[in-house]
C-alpha cells in the first residue's frame, strides 16, 4: 500500500497573501509546516521534506512558487 505524499508545489499562490498561502499548504500537505520569508533573506540551503518556505515581497505577496524543502 503506497501512501499519499501530498502536495508538494504550490504555483497557483503565486501573487496571493503570504499567510494565506501557507495556511493553504499545510492543509493541503498536512505533513509539512509552511512560513513566510522576506525575499532576499538569507535561507539554510538543506533540504528539509517537511518544511515549504513562502518568499513574500514588502507587501506580504507571494513572489516564488513555494515547494517543500
């Protein structure tokens, strides 16, 4: 029996509210926690399968299409 995985990219939330997106990606994926990061920010470059960040611009819009890692 192969278990779901969940989602694993979210494209379509690009342009929308940072902290709506990631309260639509960890319902969507349940299995991960999502947040925001300011774009630019300095980030850990390791690969995580449980965390999705959400890049955000000044006004708190998503500008990159948020996947886990």
């Amino acid at each position: 029996m192969k278990l779901d995985a969940g989602k694993s990219s979210w494209e379509e939330l690009v342009g929308i509210n940072g902290g709506v997106a990631t309260q639509i990606i960890m319902r969507e994926n349940p299995r991960v926690k999502a947040r925001t990061v300011a774009e630019g920010s300095a980030v850990t470059d390791n690969f995580r399968c449980d965390r999705v960040l959400v890049f955000v611009d000044n006004q708190n819009t998503v500008t990159e299409v948020p996947v886990i890692g």
